[in-house]
C-alpha cells in the first residue's frame, strides 16, 4: 500500500511515499481503507520534533517506528474485519481519530472497534467528515467536558479562523453562550457567519483592552498565554489552553487558588463527541470550513501550507 513516513525530524521534505504491506486486522481490529485524513498544526509539529519536550513519546533523536506514518484524523470504509469484531461490518463507511498511533497518511490503516471512531451519515462525502474530527471533538471536549459551559455564559475564542476555533465558535453558540472571537481582519465575516457576537481583529485591536470579562477564554493556537488573559477573565474564569508544558504546572496552581483557573486536558479519548458530531452532520447543521485539498501525493505541498500558520479551517488530504 501508498503510505508517507518521515525518518527524521525537519522541513515538509522529510516526507517521503514509500511502499508497505497492508496491515491485516486481528482480534477486534477492523481494517479501513482511507479516503481521507488532514494535515493538522498538531502533525506539523510532530514532523518538527516540537514542542522538544514531546520527543520524550515521539522519540529523542528520531521518530520512533509507531509514529513514522502520520495523519491523525480519518475517513474511510471498513475493508475487513478481525474475528471478534461485533460493532462493525465490511462496507461501513467511518470517520474518527487514530489517536497516538497515527496512521492515517495511508491507503489502510487498522483500528480496535473500540477505538475513536463511528459511522459516517451517507450523504455526507468522506472529505467533508475527515474535516470536523480533531477540530469539533477538541473544542466540545474543552467547552463541554473541562468548562462546563452554561447558556448566558460569555466565552473569548482565539484563533476563530482554525480548525479548532471554527468549531469552536459553533459549539459555543448552541451552548447558548455569548461568543467574541479574535482572529484576523480577512476571516472576521467568516468569524461572524459561525456565530460570533464580536469579532477582535488582532492586526489592529487588543482584546485585553477591550473591558470585557469572560467567563471562558478558549485559546486554540497557543498564541496567547494566562498572563496575558487574566486581566479578561471573570473572578472564576477559566482559561483553556489546548497545549504548552508549562499551562499543566499553571493548572495545579490555580486548582488551589480563588482567582480565575487555568484548566487542561487532552482530547484523545472522543467517543462521546463523535456521537454529537455524527447527529449534528446527519442533521446538517455544523459548518464546515475547508481551506484547500490536497492528494496524497502533495502532501509536502500541504504541510508548507499549514506550517505558515494562516490556513483557515482544515487542510484535507485525499486518498485515491
């Protein structure tokens, strides 16, 4: 089968289209031929050996084996099935997260039926479903698992225009929430059409200055920090930062103290999310925001684009 692998940290060029056996399902395992994946920041920084501290589960010096073949997010049709799978069928198409194992920049990649994944609604193509995986589960994980968040309550998005945010902004609004949103000047009527009440263009305005106070303050690109935020947060607030070693320190700390808190969490369990996104696809009421698509076979090109940090929504690859 087609697969990409890097052998070595760098530039996009470290990717490389090799050739492997397919994997063959055992146990409870199904086997997925892949129709489509997307090229997150997160890849990008696994591709990069960064953040350093993550090499310690990447691997030190190179990537080790289990994580050569990236690509996180994923739709496909089951192709075989391992003799104790009970939940899924040849011929059901799916949609969902390889979690640490990556595996997606792939023709076949095979899963535990157990793992992140559940079935596609038919009259929603294979590229469209690959787009909302990683970017609607981690923002309902976030506003709906770590913050709670009510109706009335007023929520900060940075980074509206990403994979994360757009989402984000979305979950946000049928929460019943009060949604401002910073990104820059050229999406804020994108910001606007998901949903936000008010849109900070961070190339002319400071949100810090603007007087509001949230009750959420959701960074989705690691471009802010909870210094910077706190002057923003209500007395309780809660400041979300989707990653950055030192935000898991911040979190200990602040669960001791009365003021605003910083809380973390990873999004790699997401079962209970996918279901939400599956009956919000059947029903047709999640936007869904594509940047550019790629073939497998552009990969490079894809992760160039994604690593100058102004794609808007998902970067989709395609699987021939």
């Amino acid at each position: 089968m087609r697969a990409v692998m890097f052998h070595r940290y760098g530039p996009p060029e470290v990717l490389t289209q090799v050739d492997l056996p397919k994997p063959e399902p055992r146990g409870d395992q199904v086997q997925i031929r892949m129709h489509a994946t997307t090229v997150t920041s997160a890849e990008c920084g696994m591709r990069r050996g960064e953040p350093r501290w993550g090499r310690v589960i990447l691997g030190l010096t190179r990537p080790r084996a289990g994580v050569r073949v990236l690509g996180l997010e994923f739709a496909g049709e089951i192709t075989a099935t391992g003799p104790e799978v009970r939940k899924y069928r040849t011929g059901d198409r799916v949609f969902g997260f390889t979690g640490f194992a990556a595996g997606a920049d792939a023709e076949y990649k095979c899963l535990s039926e157990k793992a992140s994944f559940t079935t596609i609604p038919d009259h929603v193509p294979y590229s469209d479903a690959a787009a909302t995986v990683d970017g609607y589960t981690t923002a309902w994980h976030f506003l709906h698992g770590i913050a709670r968040l009510r109706p009335g309550q007023k929520v900060l998005v940075i980074g509206a225009s990403g994979m994360i945010g757009t989402y984000a902004v979305q979950v946000a609004g049928r929460v019943g929430a009060t949604v401002h949103a910073v990104c820059s000047g050229r999406n804020a009527k994108l910001a606007e059409e998901l949903g936000a009440d008010r849109v900070f263009d961070y190339t002319t305005e400071e949100f810090t200055a603007s007087g509001e106070r949230y009750d959420v303050v959701f960074d989705t690109v690691a471009r802010s920090s909870f210094a910077r935020c706190r002057p923003v947060l209500a007395p309780r607030g809660s400041y979300l930062p989707t990653t950055g070693l030192i935000n898991n320190a911040l979190h200990l700390r602040t669960a001791l103290t009365r003021g605003p808190r910083v809380r973390t969490g990873m999004s790699v369990r997401k079962h209970a999310a996918l279901a939400d996104l599956r009956d919000l696809l059947d029903r047709g009421e999640l936007r869904i925001v594509v940047d550019r698509t790629y073939p497998l076979s552009e990969i490079v090109a894809a992760h160039r684009h994604v690593d100058t940090g102004h794609k808007v929504g998902s970067v989709v690859i395609t699987v021939p």
